[in-house]
C-alpha cells in the first residue's frame, strides 16, 4: 500500500478571522499507510485521539509521500 503525509489544520472562526488569527497545526505531517488519500485522511483523523480537534473547523491535508 502506498505511503502518505497527513496533516490537520484548525481554521479559526469568523470572529477570529477578523481578530487575525490565523490557522494552527493541530497533527504535524505524519506518515500513513492506506490504499488511497481519503482513506489516509480517515485513518489519521480516528487515531488522532491525544489532539483536542473541533471537527467543525479542521481541515485535512494528504499528499503522497514522494
């Protein structure tokens, strides 16, 4: 199976926005074996248990691993 780079994001709400917050890296680049990129980026949101993520606002970034 092929090997991926997951990363999550926090995007900030809108009143946050306008205080200039910016996003914040939730989970650094993390390496992850799956079959596909939705696949990667499913398997790293369930493990990423010792995170506090707001579902709501996260954002999820896969990339193959070149």
């Amino acid at each position: 199976m092929p090997l991926y780079e997951v990363a999550i994001l926090e995007r900030p709400t809108a009143k946050e926005r306008e205080e200039g917050v910016q996003e914040k890296l939730i989970m650094p680049p993390t390496p992850v074996v799956a079959g596909d990129e939705q696949s990667a980026a499913i398997s790293a949101v369930m493990d990423s248990d010792k995170f506090f993520i707001d579902r709501t606002r996260m954002q999820v970034l896969v990339r193959p691993f070149l």
